[in-house]
C-alpha cells in the first residue's frame, strides 16, 4: 500500500484514496496513524479493488459522452460518432480547444433551459480545462465548466449545470442549496457519485492525463 501521511492541525484524521491509488491520511502530530489505518483496512481494500477495476475501463479508448471512442492519430482532432472513433493531433492544445467547442455547443441550450426553469441569469459561460472541479459560479453570475465534461455521459453535464445555477440562488453547500437542486435534479446524490467515478476514470485515462500535464505545463510556464 501506498501511504502518504500529511502531517496539519486538524481536529480529526482523514483518509483519502486518490486515482493513482495513494492512500492519503491527514492527521495531526502525534495522531496513530498505523492504527488508524489498520481499522479502515477493509474499506482501503474496497477502495483499491474499486480503482484497480476502472484503471482497466479507463484504458478502453479516448471517453466521450460517457462512451470510449478508438483513437486514431492525425492532422486534425474529430469525434466521428457514426464510425465509434476520435481523431487524436499531435497538438494536445489543439485537442483540448475543439473539446472546448464541442462542449460549449452542448452546454449553452442546457444553461438556457435551466437558467429559465430556475429563475436565474446567468452572465458569461466559460470552458476551462481545470484540474480539481466540475464547474464554478463567480460572484458575478458568470459559470465555468470544466472541458472534462465532454467525456461524462450527458445527464451528469444537466447536473453539473443545475448544481451552478442553484449557486445564483444560495453561494454555500446549505441544506436549501440542496432542496433547489433537487427540484430540478432529483437524481442529484446519483449524479454526484457518479461523476466522482467519471473524475477516477479520467485521472487515469491515459489520454486525458496527456491533455492535462500539458495544460498544467502551459500554466506552469505562464
């Protein structure tokens, strides 16, 4: 087992299993952290079992809308959804900026549906390529989205948009944050679970991992 200890003032430990497998433990000096461990053993097994099986499903091709497409290399990238195939360019900017598109395209009729049901208004949407969140509500009104939404089947993207329009609403995690999202999501624990599986597969996807060490190393060098 790969164990990381993170050593903080926290009140409580917590363990955490991250993509790759690392089991994280944060607890504050002193903490057993052995013990600990050793009593949540068969939950970290379960856990390991569970990303060791959608390592071999994150290998299955390049994901999109929740399906894994074959890759084939050229000049260009393309989705052709008749044939089951993605074209790949060498560019990963490239890649990334056409699944830009290809979301946007998808997302705006969604934020506008929602957006009217709801109440709201929203102000600009963007399409990021983040590294730790689904989306973002601004202060301002203005909803960001991760390009990695792209890859998720389409009924978690309606989530991922009402859960930032309900934002609008309530800025927090409240207990009325979530009766508005259940309103017009009511599959939303469903969604939230599944979406931390879609998050899994792509950390280990061996072709989001080249999208995303190269956008990291684009932010580094800015």
């Amino acid at each position: 087992m790969n164990l990381e200890v993170l050593r903080r003032p926290v009140r409580y430990a917590r363990l955490e299993v991250r993509p790759d497998g690392t089991v994280v433990v944060t607890a504050p000096e002193g903490f057993d952290v052995d013990g600990f461990v050793e009593r949540h053993r068969s939950w970290l097994e379960g856990k390991l079992a569970e990303i060791e099986g959608l390592r071999k499903v994150a290998r299955s091709g390049f994901p999109i809308n929740g399906e894994f497409y074959r890759v084939i290399h050229g000049r260009r990238p393309k989705v052709h959804g008749q044939f089951g195939t993605v074209v790949l360019s060498p560019n990963p900017y490239d890649v990334v900026d056409y699944l830009r598109r290809l979301l946007r395209r998808e997302l705006l009729p969604i934020v506008d549906f929602y957006a009217g049901r709801m109440g709201v208004e929203p102000g600009k949407v963007y399409i990021r390529h983040q590294k730790s969140r689904w989306g973002s509500c601004s202060p301002r009104g203005n909803l960001s989205f991760n390009v990695r939404l792209a890859a998720v089947p389409p009924e978690l993207r309606e989530y991922v948009v009402v859960h930032e329009l309900a934002h609008m609403r309530h800025m927090n995690h409240s207990k009325a944050f979530w009766e508005l999202v259940g309103e017009f999501y009511p599959e939303y624990r469903a969604a939230r679970k599944e979406l931390k599986r879609w998050w899994t597969i792509l950390e280990l996807n061996p072709y989001w991992k080249w999208l995303t060490g190269a956008a990291y190393e684009s932010r580094k060098g800015s």
